[in-house]
C-alpha cells in the first residue's frame, strides 16, 4: 500500500470521477485506474462502484476512505514537522559540552538562539571528562558536541576558537604572569580523575616540569576557583569561568596557555545542528580567535 494509492481514491471520492480527478492530479486516467485496482487487489475488496453518472464508495471504501484521509494528513504532519526542523523553526536540537564549557562559553550563544528560534527548544547535556563527551557522541546521545578538539575524528569539526587558561589564587594580583618557581613552590588544587581539568592541570605540570604539592582534590572548577580564592592553593582553570569581579585573583602562565575549543559531531552535521553552529561562529564568544593568538603560546 502507497500514499500516492490513497492520495489517488481520496482525490477520484472528492472530484466524483477518475477522469477529473486524473486531471487534478495531472496523471494519465489509465495510470489511475491501475493504481486503484491494485489496492483493491492488495486489501481484498472493491473500494469503488463505477457507473455512466461518476463513482460511489462500496461499504469496504467507506470504512476505507477516512482511513486513508487520516494517514495522508499524517504524512503531511510529518513532512511539515520535518521542515520546521530543517529551518530551525520546531524540534529540538540536543547540544552535549562539558560543565566549565556549559557556564562559561555558551550561555550567551543560547540566549541568541532563543531569541532567534524561539519554538525550537535547545537541550544541553553536560559531562564532567572530555572523554564522556566524546563517548556521548559516538553513542548517539545527541545532534552536537561543543569541547576540546577530540583526537582522530573521522565527523565534522568545527574550530571555535582557543580559551585562555590562568592560575587562580589568593591575590591580588598585579597583572604580571606567574613564575614557573611560583608554581613549583606553590599548593595546588587538583581535580579528581573523573573532571576534565585533571588532564590539564598534569598538561601543564609536565610542561612548565614542575611536580604540584596537593593541598586539595575537587570536582569542579567552581570549587577549585573558591578553594584558590580562599587561599588553600593554586588552580589552573579556563579564564571563561572567572566571574568578573574576581579577574584580579588568576594570572596567566608564560608563556601563555590555551586549549581550543570545537563543535563536532558523529558524522556529517543535519540542518539544524548546522544553524547552531553557524551563530557559533558568528557571534562573539569568550574565546581567542586563532589569528590573535600569541606566537610563544602552548596549546594543550
């Protein structure tokens, strides 16, 4: 059973003839004909009673007909709900990232798609490890990933720019960059395994060869940021998340440090992830573009 074979009975029961409704449906009569005898075949039973004054519904097509009407009009729900996703006007689009990207890259991003899709509804799934998010992504848990470049991907990546990564403390400070003997001699707040930032923090140790003293383990760069401030040590954490107020309590590292930040996805990018990511790149993030980085500046 075809739409187009409902589409034919529905369209021959409105205009009361095959002919007209040939016509309407710009097919040839004989073509029409067929199609109809071929779903009578297939359910078993004649839907139509031909006559010399035009066609009239058998007890089967009259059970039939407002069937067929309600699958046609289903179908045509369906076309239009695909639609409004592919213009960005309906759905959902399910956006996964990692926390310390959630509170400080895309706030501003989502607000700007609200505004500009407001019957679209964005669905941000955060993860703790990179490695979660790159896990998500293969399995299928959503349309798009928004973190640090993943290794050998074989989707769609998409640069978004690098985010500057400073060392937090007591302060204030005076603007200048911390020491590599500062960082040695220094109390460190690390993460635990499972937070990203842990990857980072041993990035820079091995890096900068300096070996950190625990004073503290956390499992949140919010934390980590309070537990600095408070004094109890240092934290390397993404400048993004430092509140305004507090720009006087981190430094950055020299040279300096970054770690780039990307949309990716599973395979090819759908229309609507592709909207996304176009006003990703066209508004204006907390991140360093690649042509403003510094030439001595690391990239983890």
């Amino acid at each position: 059973m075809r739409l187009r074979q409902l589409e034919y009975l529905v369209s021959i029961c409105e205009h009361g003839s095959f002919s007209a409704a040939a016509q309407r449906l710009l097919v040839a009569q004989p073509s029409l004909s067929q199609q109809i005898r071929a779903l009578e075949r297939e359910l078993g039973a004649e839907l139509l009673e031909r006559g010399r004054h035009g066609v009239s519904l058998t007890p089967a097509g009259r059970v039939f007909l407002p069937l067929a009407q309600a699958v046609l009009d289903a179908a045509d729900a369906a076309r239009a709900s695909v639609a409004d996703v592919v213009s960005g006007t309906g759905g959902e689009l399910h956006v996964l990232t990692i926390r310390s990207v959630a509170s400080g890259i895309l706030p501003g991003s989502i607000a700007r798609w609200h505004e500009t899709h407001p019957s679209t509804v964005l669905r941000l799934h955060d993860y703790s490890h990179r490695r979660d998010l790159e896990e998500a992504v293969r399995q299928g848990r959503g349309d798009l990933a928004i973190g640090p470049r993943p290794p050998d991907w074989d989707g769609d990546v998409v640069s978004l720019g690098f985010e500057d990564l400073v060392v937090a403390g007591r302060g204030p400070f005076d603007g200048s960059a911390v020491a590599v003997e500062e960082l040695e001699a220094a109390k460190w707040v690390l993460f635990e395994p499972e937070q990203g930032m842990s990857e980072v923090l041993e990035w820079v140790a091995r890096t900068f060869e300096f070996t950190p003293t625990v004073a503290a383990r956390v499992g949140q760069v919010a934390a980590a940021l309070n537990l600095a401030v408070e004094g109890v040590g240092l934290a390397v954490i993404p400048a993004n998340a430092v509140p305004h107020g507090w720009r006087h309590h981190v430094r950055t590292l020299k040279p300096p440090v970054y770690r780039e930040i990307v949309a990716y996805s599973r395979g090819t990018m759908a229309q609507l992830t592709r909207l996304y990511v176009d006003l990703l790149t066209s508004v204006e993030l907390p991140l360093t573009p690649a042509e403003q980085m510094p030439d001595d500046a690391f990239t983890c």
